[in-house]
C-alpha cells in the first residue's frame, strides 16, 4: 500500500512539474507569435508589447521610420485625420513588407529563459530600398503644386499645409504599396530569445540566422 502510495505521489508530482513546463513553453511561445502576429497586422505599438526595453531586431528600424513620421507630423500640425491616413497607410506597408511566420521550435534555458525559433517570410531589405528608390515624386510634387497654391491664397498657409499633407499620405500609400506588394519574400529563420519578467513573457533579443 505504501508503495503504491509513493508511486501515486511520484506521478503527480511528476505531471504537474510537466504541465508547469508546458505552460512556461506555451507562455515563450505565444509571446514571439503575438509579436509576428501585431507586426503581419502592421500594428507596432501592439508588437512592442512583447518586447522588452532591451530588445534588439529589426523592429527598432521599422519603429524609427513610424516614429520620424509622427515627429513630422507633429511638426506640420496637421489634423486628427491626416495623421491617420499615414498612420493606417504606414501599417498597410508594414503587411507588406511582413507576410507570415511560423514558429518551428523551443530550447529551454531555464525556468525563466526560452529561445523560440521562427521561421518568417518578409521582404529583403535591399529589395524594398530599391523598389522605392524608383519612386517618382517629383511628379506628384508638379501634379500638385498648383492646387497647393491655390489653397494657400483662398484658405491660407494652414489649409495648403493640410491638403498637401493629406494628399501625399494616400499618394505613398498607393505609389509605395504598388512598389513592394509585388516583390518576393524571401524566408528568414529567426530565433528569439525570451525571458520571463514581472510574470510576462518578453523577448529580450532577435537573432536571424544565416
């Protein structure tokens, strides 16, 4: 009887400290998924939840760019509803330039450090860099120049500002769009590093693979 005891007890705990290990791994997991999940939906601010202050990746490049064009913004004064023309414009080429992910693999470190391997499919960045080099906007500069000016002498200085900005926000959705959204991706293995802090799931580091 009190073998049986003691085996009952050993299987127990056995199973419990294998469904703490499952929900550590699912818990690494669905942190990295959720990261490529916001970013697929062009959605930063909500990938940056998974991140940690530290964390190193291309993300910080793609944060950058967004947060240069909300300085600029910012800076022309425009309105709620041009600021969210380029805001929705910037995360539909996000999704661009970010396709899919699949999570291919985990490696306990410890108890609270897993790295999580991805293998992703995004666009190359020389490739984005030339496709939009090519870009003409001295074009739409000329095309709308006129109506700038027009603007500024009927309305004043604040009206033209609004509409040029307003304008050039659906002209680089539309132009930048048509550039990346026939380019190719191209797969990318990734491994992150996450770590448990405060009881959440962070990703500490990015690394991709050659």
């Amino acid at each position: 009887m009190k073998k049986l005891l003691k085996f009952t007890l050993a299987l127990t705990l056995a199973c419990t400290l294998a469904a703490c290990t499952s929900a550590k791994e699912s818990g690494a997991k669905n942190a990295v998924n959720s990261y490529y999940v916001a970013l697929e939906e062009g959605d930063l601010d909500e990938a940056g939840n998974y991140l940690s202050d530290t964390s190193i990746g291309s993300f910080d490049q793609l944060k950058a760019v967004e947060d240069e064009m909300d300085s600029m913004l910012e800076q022309y004064n425009v309105s709620d509803a041009t600021k969210k023309l380029f805001s929705d414009g910037f995360k539909t080429l996000v999704k661009y330039c970010i396709k899919s992910h699949k999570i291919t693999g985990t490696q306990k470190v410890s108890d609270t450090e897993y790295k999580v391997t991805a293998e992703t499919s995004v666009l190359n960045s020389d490739d984005i860099t030339n496709a939009i080099s090519s870009i003409d906007s001295n074009s739409f500069l000329t095309d709308i120049s006129s109506q700038v000016m027009d603007k500024y002498t009927n309305e004043g200085e604040a009206a033209a500002t609004e509409f040029m900005m307003s304008q050039m926000a659906t002209w680089l959705t539309t132009n930048f769009g048509d550039a990346l959204k026939n380019l190719q991706p191209s797969t990318q293995t990734v491994t992150a590093t996450v770590d448990l802090k405060d009881n959440n799931w962070l990703i500490t580091n990015l690394s991709e693979q050659n």
